[in-house]
C-alpha cells in the first residue's frame, strides 16, 4: 500500500480516509467516479456505498485539507450536488474490488 501527501493525478484507485471515519474511494482508471463509504453513524447521503459519476474533481484533496467535488445526476429534481469532506487524514491506493 503506497501512502499520498495529495490525491494522484495519474490514473488509479484511490482511498481517502477522513477525520470522521468516512472513507471516499476516487476512481479515474477511465470515467471519474466517487463513492462515499460513510462510518457508522454518519449522516446518509444518496451516494453512500455506490460509484457514481462526478462532473467535477475540486480542489482540497491532500491530507490536511477538505476534498471538494460535483456529482451531475441529470435530474431535473436534484441536478448537479456538491460535497465537501471532513479533513482528510490519509490518502493510499485501493485495490480493485
């Protein structure tokens, strides 16, 4: 398992661990995806435990900072959604599922 000070921008499979305990895993091997994997406890998110489409990658993905993203879902009832991580603690590779 090889440990990142910031999010790579070469292709891969990533885990983001967070101060709260949620776990965000970063796929850009071909789309970019993003799946919330939330700890116990934690408030739910439509996204949890899913890869889902992002339009937008932002800012704030190194450890110490807070990662920024989009997700377009298309619909006319919720359309695009911002998320903002809680502080980011580690950033590693992730193997494929």
């Amino acid at each position: 398992m090889t440990s990142f000070e910031s999010l790579p921008t070469e292709p891969g499979r990533y885990r983001v661990d967070t101060i709260s305990g949620t776990v965000h895993i970063i796929d850009n091997t071909g789309r970019l995806y993003w799946e919330r994997r939330p700890r116990v406890g934690s408030m739910r998110s439509a996204y949890d435990n899913q890869p889902v489409v992002l339009s937008i990658l932002g800012p704030g993905w190194q450890v110490g900072g807070q990662g920024y993203l989009e997700v377009s879902d298309e619909t006319y009832l919720t359309g695009k959604t911002w998320h903002l991580t809680s502080t980011i603690t580690s950033i590693t590779d992730e193997p494929q599922a």
